[in-house]
C-alpha cells in the first residue's frame, strides 16, 4: 500500500447536509484513513515577509491522508467525497 494525501481546497460554508455527508465519508472510508486534518487560519512565509492567507476558493482548507494501492484508487476513494469545491489527490513520497 501507497500514502496518498487528498488536500481539500476552496471553502464554502457547509451545510448541515453537507456536514452530516462529510461525516459519512470519513466513516465509509475509515479502514484506509491514516489521518484527517481540517485548517484554518493561515500565514505564507517567504523570504520577503509573511502575509495572512485568507480562506477561499483556491485554499486549502483541510487534508486526508489515505493508504491506497494505487494514484487510480486514491483518486476513487477522493471521487466518493462530499467535497465543496475540489480535492487535489498526491502520493506520498519517503524523503
């Protein structure tokens, strides 16, 4: 098995429809899941200086860290998501 990370982007205020289907997700994809991680607030440093990143549509807003057999399952696995904007699917590379 293969890491793969599904970082969730954009952000939209969830419904509790939406919410309650979140829930869901995790719990159907639970035997896979190594981690879930939701962010908030947030800062991009540089060499320059740092500013404040605020939440929108190109953010990343949350991650899940799934085990997979390949980038095809992972991207499966991301595709049963009640996702709100998009998820972007990467694997996991030892360092």
């Amino acid at each position: 098995m293969k890491k793969f990370v599904l970082l969730h982007v954009g952000f939209k205020t969830p419904t509790p429809e939406i919410m309650e289907a979140w829930g869901k997700w995790f719990e159907s994809i639970g035997d896979k899941t190594v981690d879930n991680v939701g962010l908030g607030a947030a800062r991009e440093i540089t060499r320059d200086g740092s500013k404040e990143l605020p939440l929108g549509l190109d953010s990343i807003t949350g991650y899940s860290i799934i085990n997979a057999e390949d980038i095809d399952e992972a991207e499966k696995i991301a595709q049963t998501c009640p996702f709100i904007t998009g998820i972007r699917v990467y694997e996991v590379r030892s360092m």
